[in-house]
C-alpha cells in the first residue's frame, strides 16, 4: 500500500508539471512529428535512388546478344614510347586509340572479355580486347591520359615483382589507374621469366604468387594470366588453371573466338611504325 501512494503521488506531481509547462512545449511537441515525417520521405527517397542506380549492375549484360562464334581481336602493346619493336609511340597510340572511338569499336573490360568468349555473348558487332604487357611507367604517364581521352579500356598485364622498379608502374599509380575506370590490371606473373624453362613447382608459384599480390593489393579477384614472352607448355597451361585463372594470354598472332583454347587465347601484335590502314587489318576476324 505504501509503494502504491508513492506511485500515485509521483503520477500527481508529474501531471502538476506538465500542466505548468505545456505553454512551453507545445511548440516542439508538435515540429517533432513534422521533422520524423520530413526524415522518413527523405530516407524513402535516397533509398529508392540507391535502388534505381544499382538496378544496371544488377544484370550489366542484359541487352547483350547471343552469336554463333564470338570474336575477339586482342590488341597487344608494351611500352608506350620509342626505341624498339616493344615501344610504339604515344603518337600511334593516341591515333590508334582515336580510330577505334570514331569507328565505334567496343574497348572490352578484361570481365567483359571473359563474359564475350565464355558465352557467346556481345555488346555490338564491333569489339575489341586491348593490353599492354609488362606494366611500364609510360603506361601511366603516356597510355593513360590518351585511354581518357579516348574513352577506351585498356588491361595492363603487372608484373607484380616490379612494383619497386623504376621504369615499372608501381602500386600507387595502379590504384590510380584502376579508379579511374580505364584501366584494369591482370597477371604477367612475379618474375617476368619463361614459365616453359622451369619446374612444375616453380610455374605454379609465380602464377599463385602474383595472383595474391593483385588480389590482396588491388582488391579484385584476378582472372587473366599472360605468360611472358608468350611461353608455355602443356604443364603452364595446366598451372594456370590450378593458379584459379579462367583465361591465360599467348603472343601467338590471331584473332581469339569462343572455341579458342581458353589457355592459350591468340593476340594480335602492334608494332611501331603502323599505318592506320595495316591497324585495321589486325582487328578483321
């Protein structure tokens, strides 16, 4: 009985107090249900636009269509600079590069690529796959400007042992590079050496080991090996597949299709000196 009166009591005096204040209150008891609602259609609103603009990844291949044989011509570069077969110069590049926009070319991502000879499927008639092998520094500070200028998409094949080498891109301009949406970065091993002159063991390792490196450094899930110097044996191709690559890069001249061997796929070579009309040819199935 006695815990019930002071129960009462305090309910009184409560009721005293709030009938003392509600001139005061009576203000922000109202604005508050105002400013909830206000809140609850903003948060409607921002989630229903998070949903539409997340609807396209959702199924980016959605308005692709379905080929009997599906083609790919993959470009392949080095260095973007003078001095010797690997190096074309950023003069061709940008002129190569401009071609491809105005005739309406498609620039694969090394994902699309994988999506285009995987199932058939492809965005338009014209595509092509560019790379550059090796990862050098004029990739970054001749390559890239013209990729954005161009609007093309290019792959660029690390060699992840590299990354502290003073003519080789290293970590902190890939990033740079991989955020700005032009460019992707996919495996040319560790060591840079000729997979077919070494052991079993050791052709794993610098698959596996470069594999880690970009997946942990860039934060992707690296699905492309290129094989130096294009060598390989029946043994690398088998590693390969066992490193956890869907596709692996030969130098052998051609163009790749869906019935290619997915580990061993052909490039088309540019070299220095090209007209436009001979970079045209590479790029016929």
């Amino acid at each position: 009985m006695q815990l019930l009166s002071r129960r009462s009591l305090g309910i009184f005096s409560a009721g005293l107090l709030l009938l003392g204040l509600a001139g005061c209150t009576a203000t922000a008891t109202t604005s508050a249900p105002s400013t909830k609602t206000s809140s609850t259609t903003s948060q409607k609103k921002t989630s229903a636009k998070a949903k539409t603009k997340a609807k396209p990844s959702a199924k980016p291949y959605a308005h692709w269509h379905t080929v009997k044989t599906a083609k790919v011509p993959i470009l392949m570069y080095h260095s973007i600079a003078s001095g010797n077969s690997l190096r074309v110069p950023a003069k061709q590049f940008k002129a190569e590069m401009t071609y491809l926009k105005q005739h309406h070319y498609y620039t694969l991502t090394t994902a699309e690529a994988i999506h285009v000879l995987t199932t058939k499927q492809v965005p338009q008639k014209k595509i092509v796959w560019i790379t550059l092998d090796d990862a050098y520094r004029d990739n970054y500070t001749k390559a890239w400007p013209i990729l954005k200028q161009t609007q093309t998409h290019a792959t660029i094949n690390f060699i992840t042992g590299f990354a502290t080498k003073k003519n080789h891109l290293n970590l902190a301009e890939a990033l740079k590079m991989q955020a700005s949406g032009v460019v992707d970065f996919q495996s040319h091993t560790v060591h840079h050496l000729d997979l077919n002159q070494l052991t079993d063991k050791q052709q794993l390792a610098e698959m596996v080991g470069s594999k880690t490196w970009l997946d942990e450094h860039l934060h992707q899930h690296t699905r492309v090996i290129c094989y130096p110097a294009g060598r390989a044996n029946k043994q690398t191709l088998h590693a390969a597949k066992l490193a956890g690559y869907q596709l692996a890069l030969s130098t052998t001249p051609g163009i790749a299709t869906s019935h290619s061997a997915r580990y061993n796929l052909p490039r088309q070579r540019v070299t220095p000196g090209l007209s436009l009309a001979e970079f045209q040819q590479l790029l016929q199935p």
